[in-house]
C-alpha cells in the first residue's frame, strides 16, 4: 500500500476550512456595518414572524372563546342571546375557522328570531365569502333555503335544499325531503315525488323517509 509523505512544510499550511475562514472573518470585520445591518434585519424579520404568529393563536383563541359563548346559549334555545357572540366572532375574526362558522349560524339565530331578510343577506355573504366543509355547507344551503321560502320564494328555496341535497354529508336526507317539500309547496308535485322516491330509495331508514309519506299522500 502507498504512503503519502506529509511533509514538515505542509504542516504549517493552513487547510482549506481554516483559509476559508480567515476569509470571512476579514470581510466581516472589513464590511462590518454591513454585517450589522444584516444581522438586524434578520433579527427584525424572526421577531415580526413571532409575533404574527402570536397575534394569529391569540386571535384564534379569542374567536373560539367568543362562538363558545355563543354556541352555549344555542344549546340552551336562547338565540336572541346567542346573536350577540356569533356576530362578534363573524365580524371581528371572518377569516378564522371559528369565525366563518359564528357567521353561519349568527344567519340561523336572525332566522329563529324572524329576520328573514336579514338572515337571507348573512348567510347569502357567509355562502360567497367562505369555502366550508360539506356538513357546513349543506347547513349553509338548508338556512339559505328556509330564510328564501320565508320570503315568499318557494321555488328557489326548493333549488337551493336540491343543491344541499346533491354534497355528500350527514345532511343529505334532510335536504332531499326540505327540496321534495319546497317543490310540492312552488306547485313541482312530478319534481316533488321524483325526490321523495330518491329519499326512499337512499335513505329508507331514515326518519325523514317517513315524514314524506305525508308529502306523497
């Protein structure tokens, strides 16, 4: 096997790591304003990351704190108080997760307390301003269709609970007997029964199966 010989000259040169940074300690210390401007910038950029980022939680935490109070007077049918929270959340934070779901149902509780006009202009803006989950959506679509039929408007609420009966969620039953109704009430009777048939036909034993046989007698 060969040897390298190192010799007693090569000894005392520095190597290429150690050359290298010589090289940068004497631009450092050559440019060194500018290091310090650097420095500080990248100081001022992990800083203002940070406290995005802990304006964002604290911001998120709010929001949930606020439709949590709104959401416990729901459970408990108060709605003329749960309004309140649910419009703070929606117009303070409308970008938040908590927020677009406070705008959903601040639509609902105008709806039970008889704004329907009011109810139809919320949850028209929540519907175009918000991309949900499909269960958020059908509910979305099913206020839209109660708020539009109690304005009068029988056959576009039934196309708006078709449409909420076309995602694929808990709501589907629902929606097929909400539109099979809305139709049968706009003078649909043939559109009426098509629906209840697919009601049956998807959902047999659910329980809204058995409230459109009231429709279809």
């Amino acid at each position: 096997m060969a040897h390298t010989r190192i010799r007693r000259k090569d000894l005392k040169q520095p190597d290429e790591f150690v050359h290298f940074g010589q090289t940068v300690l004497n631009w450092a210390t050559t440019h060194r304003d500018r290091v310090i401007q650097v420095t500080i910038g990248i100081v001022v950029i992990l800083v203002a990351v940070g406290v995005a980022n802990a304006y964002r939680n604290a911001n998120l935490r709010r929001a949930n704190e606020v439709l949590a109070a709104g959401l416990s007077e729901i459970q408990n049918n108060r709605w003329d108080r749960a309004f309140p929270h649910l419009d703070k959340a929606a117009s303070e934070w409308p970008r938040t997760n908590p927020g677009q779901l406070a705008s959903l149902l601040a639509g609902q509780a105008e709806l039970h307390l008889g704004r329907a006009n009011d109810a139809a202009s919320r949850l028209n803006a929540a519907s175009a301003a918000t991309r949900l989950a499909p269960y958020l959506e059908q509910q979305l679509l099913l206020a839209q269709a109660l708020a539009t039929e109690r304005s009068g408007k029988a056959a576009e609420a039934a196309a708006l609970a078709e449409k909420a009966a076309a995602i694929s969620g808990p709501y589907t039953a629902t929606s097929l007997y909400e539109a099979a109704r809305l139709h049968r009430q706009a003078g649909n009777a043939t559109k009426a029964q098509e629906l209840i048939e697919k009601l049956r036909q998807a959902h047999p034993t659910a329980p809204e199966t058995e409230w459109a046989k009231k429709l279809a007698g």
